[in-house]
C-alpha cells in the first residue's frame, strides 16, 4: 500500500499529463436537490481535506472547485436558500 505521500506524488503526476489542463464542456442536467447535496459534498470535502489526495491540493485548485460548486448553485437559482441553509446549520 502506498504511503499518502505517495499518493500526492501519483496523483499530482497524473494531472501533470498532456490534456490534463485543457478546458472541457460539461452539460449538468439534474434536479435541483441533488445540485444542493452536490454543492455540500463539495464544501464537506474542501474543508476536510485529510484525504491523501485533496491534501496534496493547492488553494487556487480548491478556490476553481469552489467556483465551481458555486456556479452550479447560481445556475440552479439555488444560492439564497445554500446561504440560509449554511445559516441553520452553522454550529
């Protein structure tokens, strides 16, 4: 079994490869339920990154993946009711 060092060197060398920086279109069509779960998983994993690999991830990956979860939110007319949500449940 790999240490979780080796883990980042795997997996920074995998995204290291040719097309890996290219742009891409995806088409997203889902319910809107499961953007919002999608979105929490995303923030859940962004703030808890003891995972070998999402250790290895720099802030300006996390900020795209941010971005990303928050355009899917804004698309979805879903980012005021995100907003009150995190506010419920808020510790």
């Amino acid at each position: 079994m790999l240490s979780a060092k080796d883990v980042v060197v795997v997996f920074e060398t995998l995204l290291a490869s040719p097309g890996m920086g290219d742009s891409v279109k995806v088409s997203v069509n889902q319910p809107r339920k499961l953007i919002l779960l999608l979105v929490k998983v995303i923030d859940s994993g962004l703030k808890n990154r003891e995972d070998g690999l999402l250790a290895g991830m720099d802030e300006g990956t996390a900020d795209a993946i941010k971005s990303i979860a928050d355009e899917l939110l804004k698309k979805a007319g879903l980012t005021e009711l995100n907003e009150k949500i995190s506010l419920l449940t808020q510790k």
